[in-house]
C-alpha cells in the first residue's frame, strides 16, 4: 500500500520566530498594537485575514490576527486586547522588549491580487476592525487603480472603543465610504448613534453586485447578515472571520473545533453559509 505523503509542516509553524517591539501604540484603554520587527532575517510573508501565534516569553502563547497590511515594508503589525494573562503580558511589552511570532495560519479575506469591478462591504464591530485592516488597505490601494468601490462600516459600544481613528481618516480621503456608528454616545460625540446594522441601507452600496467582510462579535454578525440578505445581498458573497480556542494554529489540538470545522486550519474567515449554522455554537 502506498501512504499518503506525509505534510512537511514549515519550522516557523512550530518553532516561534523572535522579533522585538519597535513600537507600541495605544489604541483604546484595553487595545494596544504593536509593531515588530524580526531579530534575525526577513519580516514573515502573509495574506490579509490570517493569524500568528504570539508568545509573552514566560506566560503563553495567543493567537492574534495580523493587522498590517502584506504590501506594508515596514514592522508587522497586531492589535491586542487586555482579556487575560497572555493579552496582558504583551500590552504591558515595552520597545525594545522581545515576543516570539509563530505562523502565519489559516486562511485570509481572498482579495490579495484579485482586482474586481465590484463593491467591496466592510463590516466592523470594535476590534474585529484589526482583522480586517490589511484588507481595507488593499482595497483601498486597488481603489486608486479604478478598482470596485469601497465602504467601511464600523461599530463600537461608545466612542472610546473606536479604533484606528486616523486610519478611518485616512481610506475615506483616499475615495473609501466610511462610516462609524456607537451604541451609547458620550459627551461631545456628534456622529451616529445605533447599532452597525443601521449604517447598511443608506450607504450606498450595490447590493446585488457587492461581496461582504466582516468581523466582530457573532451576535452583531448574525444579525448584520440577515439585514443584508433583506437588502438582496446573496449570503454566498459574505465572509466572516470567527474566532474559538486556538492553541496550536495547526488542526492538532481540537480546541478550535466548531462543527465540522478547526478554525485555526479552516479559519478563522469562512462563508457565511458554511458559518451560519454554526455560530450560535458556544465555545468549549
């Protein structure tokens, strides 16, 4: 009998690749991003949407998207929220302080050298704007280039929780539809009140010609795709990236499993209608 070929698993995959904080930036009073740059040789390869595992040497190791964008030259980028030991230990890092990067894994938003003619929907709830940074940058890039049209969606429970405010800034110069929305307005705040759904009707997108990013919290997911669907938006052409336990970044563990799928292998960005049905599933 002849075996199947055994998968040559890259080193990276296993062994943590050191690279030192260049930069630490403070983006809310829990999200932090740090910029790393590699100790020894070249910054690691990656598609927009994938992961890395990062290591606080001495506490663990997490599993944090990667939020630069692959055509940046310069620090890699990842935006990390304080929710425990490991997240704590890297928003506490100083430049100059050293993390190990394993990876890049799972797989990404697909859009990399794929120009379209199309619309492109970006959707945000809080944080899951990091995962989708790389490839808002991407389609904005390609906008210049008379690529399809591109609108940013983004919700946040208060202003506070806002993120990359000047990058927001910056992909609507640039010809990007952005808009921003919060749940409880504090003083001063002057913009959109309401949930992200809100923002869907009015903003002007084709809706029979459009594909959907989107990230954030799975209820707010769940129901941001149902009132695109209302509006004509063919569920096939929706993406989401779900987030579970993942340990190893490789399928071996389990931990990450949702139904038939290992998210840190099939994931974390599936189509909705793989998802769906999965997504009222509560993590183990």
């Amino acid at each position: 009998m002849i075996s199947a070929p055994e998968r040559r698993v890259p080193s990276s995959e296993l062994t943590p690749v050191l690279y030192r904080v260049v930069e630490r930036r403070r983006e809310t009073d829990d999200v932090v991003t740090l910029l790393l740059e590699p100790l020894d040789g070249e910054r690691l390869s990656f598609r927009s949407g994938q992961f890395n595992m990062l290591s606080a040497l001495g506490v663990g190791e997490v599993a944090i998207s990667v939020s630069s964008s692959p055509h940046d030259s310069g620090p890699l980028r990842h935006t990390v929220r304080d929710v425990g030991a490991v997240t704590h230990a890297l928003c506490s890092s100083d430049v100059g302080d050293v993390t190990g990067v394993r990876g890049p894994f799972g797989t990404d938003w697909g859009i990399t050298g794929r120009p379209n003619s199309y619309d492109t929907v970006v959707v945000a709830g809080g944080i899951g704007l990091a995962p989708l940074r790389g490839a808002i940058e991407e389609l904005v890039a390609a906008r210049r280039e008379d690529s399809g049209r591109v609108f940013v969606l983004v919700g946040a429970r208060e202003p506070a929780q806002l993120v990359f405010l000047d990058d927001l800034a910056a992909w609507e110069e640039a010809g990007a539809v952005v808009r921003s929305t919060v749940d409880r307005p504090a003083t001063g705040w002057s913009g959109r009140v309401g949930l992200v759904t809100r923002l869907l009707a009015n903003a002007g997108f084709d809706a029979l010609h459009c594909r959907v990013l989107m990230c954030g919290p799975e209820i707010m997911m769940r129901f941001t795709a149902r009132a695109l669907e209302e509006l004509g938006v063919d569920p096939a052409s929706v993406w989401v990236s779900l987030e579970r336990n993942m340990q190893c970044g490789l399928g071996w563990c389990g931990h990450c499993q949702l139904g038939p799928l290992l998210l840190c292998r099939d994931g974390p960005v599936v189509n909705y209608l793989e998802a769906s049905a999965l997504m009222n599933e509560r993590e183990r």
